[in-house]
C-alpha cells in the first residue's frame, strides 16, 4: 500500500471512529442526554432555628401547607413517606404544657385551607408501630399543598400532596417523610406518589435522594440540623469509602450492621460484643439495643431501668458521675455482619444527656435514649445516632452511606453536591457515596465533559498519526534525495574519469544483443582493440561493478599492430571448466598478450596452481 493510500485509510478510520462515538453518546438515552444538561439543583430544606420535642431538643425544618399557607416545624423522618401534622385539637386549652403550639412545632388548621381534600380517618403506619403497640394510632387524611420554607419565596411547593393531621400526643412533633413509597389505602383510588417522588416527576428534583444530619444542640452554638433533598451537603461530614447496600426488606431498607460497641471510660469497655443488623430511623430519638448490650451499659455507666416510664431515667448523681467520667461511645459498622470494611462513629456523652417531658413523664428529667429491644426486629438506631452522623441514601441506587458529622461554624459556606438520576454516565461503577478521595463522586467530570474529552484525545491522536506519517514521508525524501545527489556524484566522477583517460572517450559501451553473443576470437581487420568493449577479469575474483580498463595500442610492443589477427588454426580463448589448468596458447601473438597477463596478476603462475586466464566480456 503506498503511503498516500495508507494516509487516506487512517485519517478515514480516525474520523469514522470519531463520528461513530459522537453518535454513540447521543443515542444512548435522548431523554437523559436532555434531562444531564437542564439538571435541576438539588433543594436545600432551611432549619427553623428551632429547638423542639418532648424527648429532647431536636433541630427542626419549616414547611408550608395549605392555602393560605400555614407554617409548621417538622421532623425529617428516614421511615416515612407521608406527611404527618398536628391538628388544633392536639393542644386543648387544658392541656399540661403551657406553650403547647410552639413545643408541637405549629399546628395546622385543615377546616381554614381553602385546599384541603378530606379523605377519612386512617392509621398512622410506621416500622416502629409493628413492635411498639403503644406508637398505634390515627389520623385525618387528606390532600393539600406542600411547601417548602416558611415563605412561599424560599422554596417549591406541590399540590395534591397526602397528610396526615392528628390530634394525639404520641407522636408529639410533625414529621416529613423522606422514603419515597406512595401511600395505598384502601379508599383510594390509586397508590399516592410521595412529595420526593412528585418533586423529582414535577422535574423540579435532580434525583431521588437526600442527605440529612440532626444537629447537635450540646454543640458550641448550637448547630442546626441539615436537610438536603436530590444531594448531600459536603461541609458537614468526614467522607469514607463504605457503601451500604438496602436491606432485603422494604420496611426495613436503611439497614447496617453494628459490629461492636466500645467506651473510652472505663477505657476499653465493651458494651456490645455480638454483631447485629440494626435499622436507622430517625422518627424516633431511641437506639434500640439487645438487652445484654443494655445490661452493659448499666454497669459501665450506673444507668437504672424505670419500668413505669420504661426510659433509663437519669438523676443528679448519676448525671454528675457521668459529666466527670465523659466517655466516648464508638459504634463500629459495616454493611454485613463478617467481613468487608468498617468504620467508626463517636459519640461524646453530652449526644445522650437529654431531657424527656409531658406526656412522657410527669416531670421534665434528663433520660438516657436507649432502648431494650425485645427481638432482632427492632434493632433501631433513631434520631440519637443521627446527631453525630451524617446519612446519605440514594433510593434510585438503593445504596446509602454514613459517615462522621462535623460541626462548622455559622461562617462555613455549604458544599451542596447534586446526586443525578440513575442511567447517567455516575453508573458506571453504580455508586453515589461520597468517599475519602474526594467530597462527592458527582463533584468531577460531568457527562457533557466526557465527550469533550474523549474527542480531544481523538484529535490528539489523529494529529500524532499524521505528524508521524509526515515525518516518516520526508525522511524517505531526504532519503530519495541523498541517494540521488550520491548517484550524481558518481556520475560526475565518471566524467572527470572519462576526460582524464583518452580510452574511455568513445561514450559509454554497449552491451551486445544476446542471440549475437559469441567467442571473440576473430576480428576485423579494420577494428582496433582498443575500440572494442572487452574487459579483463579473473572468474569469481572481480565484481561486475569493477572498471575495467580497456587495452590501449600503447600496450602493445614497439613494431606490433594494435591488433593482429589471429590465425585460423589457433585455438580459441574460452573459458575452462571448473577443475582443469589453464595452459598458455601457441604462438606468437597470443604470447604477447597473455605475457601481460602475467605481468598484470603477479603470483598467480606458480607451479600447482591454476593459471590465471582471460574472459572477453561483452
């Protein structure tokens, strides 16, 4: 193939490869190519500011319902995929507590909403009630607008979203559900989609997803929680490079494993040696524990079991004992119960020194949250873990991660990183987590720069090729060239050669046709030796390419013509074949010639040796 042919088959092959990925990438999905490029941020849910609950003070977030909006604090919820509110008559001007209406976060009036769709009374369900009888309770369905913020400019609402609007203290603050389940009862027509999943079809949501810290009011400054809906806020954890898989169950999905439980006072304590599978919801502030692990944090820490309250209530002693021991409790976890990667969340002491009140217990008293859990089925860790743990769950990807929660101060600026849909370029290695390595596997090269680059480097390939090739193309002619100046060289030293030897001024020889090819031994009377084109040469010791010099009439001895003719009866000179001695011809004129022979290859006539010889070559 000649190079101007394999140039034309590289830059077409480069090109057709090029053409073919561009169209590849925009054909893999029309419809999330459009979505990546117009991908909406993901919603930053503000804190209240608020301090609320009965079972501890718990940072909540403001929503909008109804029309005119009315104004609640909520409580995110892990578990739930409804929006629960309390009703006007969950604070009856009797009621114990005096500042009923702002410790419930804001009531919400259904009968003033001009939007309000009611649709009858239904029970409340949640993981928690299938092994809490005591949580069973109900509520007054139905349909209304969801906002988010205290004012309709601080973020997006829908409507025709699902509440739940109840009366009793149980369940003492609001809650927003954050799993994306709809809601099927039977007196509805057809399963109700939740807020996210209406949010994320409105197109007003990147993905199916949140990030979401409680807060820490025994921090410096009190730091509020953090909500993120479609991401995670990066400023408010240590990343690691654990993902946890969704648990078998629906009911029970975010599920890790929590392979011990340690104490740094006494130092080395464990608390809970047996690993088990445990439940993150945040709806209720409790962990729930195996009853050894419970009987080991009583020794450890002088916690007494209250049967009536069924709390670990804490009195002063007590308190005092554990202010001045101020361990550290590490949880150590993984995403099964052997093997794989573990990591570690701690929690100083000052996350389990809380208050419980009305209707709880009489009188507000500090409680220690922790629970004795009857069976595996309600391992539970609540809104307790959640103060020093930041948790990021993707239910398009079904996988979530925990990590340390850090506490920034008010002038650290949030780091909000969009979670994409499932079936973009992020899945190639099908994971979300935030890791180690970086704050956000999102926060890098986004699919509209994949292409970019991948053409680049086409590009860079195609020009090296033909920068390659054209290299290749000259050395060849600078090749090309030096052979020619070498050959006209050559030709110009022959000339010279030629004007300085009078012998070789009868132009080049011409080779004789090969049917006139024969044994020179006659010649013309009229012709001259040194006219005719023969060369001297030993068989198989001179190259072909080796000038001969012709016989000149100054060769021959004084009084002899240049050329004689030999007589008839001579024999010819022919060549021998191989192995025979060559022999001198008879007579005179031969003589002569072959003397010079001799005298021209020195050495060559000793005794035993074969006998130099001529060959005429045309």
């Amino acid at each position: 193939m000649g190079q101007h042919a394999f140039h034309f088959v590289l830059r077409t092959c480069l090109i057709q490869l090029l053409l073919h990925y561009c169209l590849t990438v925009d054909s893999i999905d029309t419809d999330i190519e459009v979505r990546s490029e117009t991908l909406p941020a993901a919603i930053v849910v503000p804190p209240s500011q608020s301090w609320e609950g009965n079972d501890g003070q718990w940072s909540t977030f403001t929503f909008r319902v109804g029309n005119p909006p009315q104004s609640v604090n909520l409580l995110p919820s892990t578990a739930s995929w409804q929006t629960w509110v309390v009703l006007p008559m969950g604070c009856p001007r009797r009621y114990a507590v005096s500042n009923c209406t702002s410790s419930r976060g804001g009531i919400f009036d259904n009968s003033s909403s001009t939007t309000w769709v009611d649709k009858g009374i239904y029970k409340l369900i949640l993981e928690a009630v299938e092994f809490n009888p005591s949580l069973n309770t109900s509520a007054n369905f139905g349909f209304d607008t969801l906002g988010i913020g205290a004012r309709s400019s601080e973020g997006l609402s829908v409507d025709h979203q699902i509440f739940g609007a109840f009366a009793t203290d149980i369940y003492y603050l609001g809650i927003f559900g954050l799993n994306p389940k709809p809601t099927n009862y039977s007196g509805f027509d057809n399963p109700i989609p939740s807020f996210l999943t209406n949010l994320r079809e409105k197109g007003s949501l990147p993905s199916i997803s949140f990030g979401y810290t409680a807060g820490a009011s025994y921090r410096p400054g009190k730091v509020a929680g953090s909500l993120t809906l479609g991401g995670y806020d990066a400023s408010r954890f240590t990343p690691n490079n654990l993902q946890f898989t969704f648990g078998p169950d629906i009911s029970r999905d975010l599920l890790v494993s929590i392979r011990s439980i340690t104490t740094s006072n006494p130092k080395g304590r464990i608390l809970m040696r047996t690993p088990i599978l445990s439940f993150i919801d945040s709806t209720l502030p409790y962990m729930y524990l195996p009853l050894l692990a419970c009987q080991e944090f009583e020794k450890a820490f002088g916690l007494i079991w209250n049967e009536k309250s069924q709390l670990y209530l804490i009195n002063d002693t007590i308190h005092d004992n554990l202010v001045s021991m101020n361990p550290t409790i590490t949880l150590e976890l993984a995403n099964a119960l052997t093997g794989g990667q573990t990591i570690n969340i701690t929690f100083p002491y000052a996350s389990f020194d809380k208050e419980v009140g009305y209707p709880l217990v009489q009188n507000t008293t500090r409680y220690f949250p922790l629970m004795r859990a009857l069976n595996d089925s309600q391992y539970v860790l609540g809104r307790t873990f959640l103060q020093e743990a930041y948790l990021t769950v993707d239910w398009e990807r079904k996988n979530f991660t925990v990590s340390q929660a850090v506490f920034p101060d008010s002038s650290t600026k949030q780091h909000i990183i969009t979670i994409p849909p499932l079936g973009t370029f992020s899945d190639s290695n099908n994971s979300t987590a935030p890791s180690d390595s970086t704050s956000s596997k999102h926060n890098g090269l986004t699919k509209g720069a994949i292409p970019g680059i991948v053409i680049g480097i086409l590009v860079v390939i195609l020009v090296l090729a033909v920068l390659a090739l054209t290299l290749t193309k000259q050395r060849k002619r600078r090749a090309s060239a030096a052979a020619a100046a070498a050959l006209a060289a050559e030709k110009a030293r022959l000339e010279d050669d030629k004007s300085s030897d009078p012998s070789l001024r009868h132009g080049p020889k011409q080779e004789l046709a090969h049917e006139k090819t024969q044994f020179l031994n006659e010649m013309s009377g009229e012709a001259s030796v040194a006219d005719l084109p023969i060369k001297l040469r030993l068989p198989g010791e001179m190259e072909a390419s080796t000038p001969v010099t012709e016989l000149d009439a100054k060769n021959t001895k004084q009084g002899q013509n240049p050329a004689t003719e030999l007589e008839g009866n001579r024999k010819r000179c022919v060549e021998l074949p191989a192995g025979e001695v060559a022999t001198e011809m008879p007579g005179t004129p031969a003589q002569s010639k072959f003397a010079k022979a001799k005298r021209l290859f020195p050495g060559r006539s000793q005794k035993g040796t074969r006998k130099p010889e001529i060959k005429l070559v045309p």
